[in-house]
C-alpha cells in the first residue's frame, strides 16, 4: 500500500468501488452483457487496474 494510505482509507476506497457491482446503471460492454459477466469485468478492472505494465 502507498504510504499516504492507511487501511481505512484503502478499504472505503474498494467499498465505493464495488457499489457498481449492485446497480445496473453502470452497463460495461453493453445491455446483451449477463450480470455475471458484468462483475467479472468490473471487479478485473478495480483488483487489477485500467493500465498495462
């Protein structure tokens, strides 16, 4: 963890995070997207991030 961060902080942070995971509001890869699949993307992006190393 960086070292401005404390665990608190890091754990609102993945709690707002995961909210999408409960809305269909956020519809990444468009409506024909199972909800399963809708998870996978969304938790892939926030555990792993959106930039290539």
């Amino acid at each position: 963890m960086r070292g401005q961060l404390d665990a608190k902080q890091a754990a609102a942070f993945y709690i707002t995070s995961l909210s999408p995971l409960f809305s269909r509001f956020h519809r990444i890869g468009g409506p024909e997207v199972t909800q399963t699949e809708q998870i996978e993307q969304l938790l892939d992006m926030i555990m792993h991030g959106l930039v290539a190393d």
